[in-house]
C-alpha cells in the first residue's frame, strides 16, 4: 500500500496560539502514525505565496493520513490554528 504526504504551508498569525496547535497535532499525527519528514527546515520559495512555515508528514496510508485529519483529537488540535494562522494543506499519494 503507498504512503502518503501531508504537504502544510503556513503563515502564523497568533504564535501562541498556532505552538498549542503544534503540540497537540503532534501527537495526534503520531498517534495515526505520522512521521514529520521536515519541520520549520530552511526552504527556498519558487513560485506561489510565500509561507514561512513548510511540514511535510509521512503516513502508512492515504486512508491514515485522512483518518488523522478526521480524527476528534486532530480536530480539537486544528480548533488552536483557525484564527492563528492561513494555511494550505493537501495529502498527497507517494509514487512506489
């Protein structure tokens, strides 16, 4: 079964708010078995907005990676990231 990306671009708005959302989803996404392949890393934009925020995350599964995102702690994670941040994110299926 391929895995799948979370790709998350970000512009934080509230700080303190958006690190209580940070906290919570990690361990949400860990719990659905994520892994962050990259985090608040220096990045190079080419194209599109600028967001000075990038993560990438790894699940076993495209089905993982939604099952995170619908999951009730996920939800009450992303509750501290509305109105403290803009944010694009997509899943993505890795190629084999």
């Amino acid at each position: 079964m391929p895995t799948a990306l979370w790709i998350a671009h970000v512009h934080v708005t509230d700080p303190e708010r958006y690190g209580e959302y940070a906290k919570r989803a990690t361990q949400a996404i860990a719990d659905h078995g994520g892994v962050f392949l990259a985090r608040a890393t220096p990045y190079h934009t080419l194209e599109g907005a600028e967001r000075a925020r990038h993560v990438v995350t790894r699940f076993p599964s495209m089905q993982a990676a939604v099952d995170c995102y619908n999951s009730p702690a996920y939800q009450e994670a992303l509750s501290f990231a509305k109105g403290a941040s803009e944010r694009d994110l997509v899943i993505v299926e890795e190629n084999a």
